[in-house]
C-alpha cells in the first residue's frame, strides 16, 4: 500500500511540472507582444474615420 500512496503524489507532480512549463511557454510568446505602446502609437489607426460629421437628433413625428 506504500506505493499507492506515492502514485497521486507522483501523478500531482507531474501535473504541477506541466502546468509550469505550459505557463513559460505562455510567457515566452507574451513576451513579444505587448511591447508596441511604447513607441506611443496604437495598434488601432483610423478606427472612426473623419469627426466632422455632428449627430443629428430628431424628434418623433407621431
């Protein structure tokens, strides 16, 4: 029975390493990304188009 005992703790050990390694590897890719505010642009250009345009409210008629 000793060595049932050592089997979850051996099989949680290995789910920690692999969790771990699967989070490196996340940081590793967000690493890259992220760094393009600090040129002071977004990554979004033009997203409304021109504001010259002023919204026009109208009432209901009936």
């Amino acid at each position: 029975m000793g060595s049932d005992d050592e089997t979850p703790q051996g099989a949680s050990d290995e789910t920690k390493r692999k969790f771990r390694e699967a989070l490196d590897r996340k940081k590793q890719q967000a690493q890259g990304r992220g760094e393009a505010h600090l040129d002071g642009e977004s990554a979004v250009h033009d997203a409304h188009g021109p504001v010259t345009h002023q919204r026009e409210f109208r009432r209901k008629s009936g």
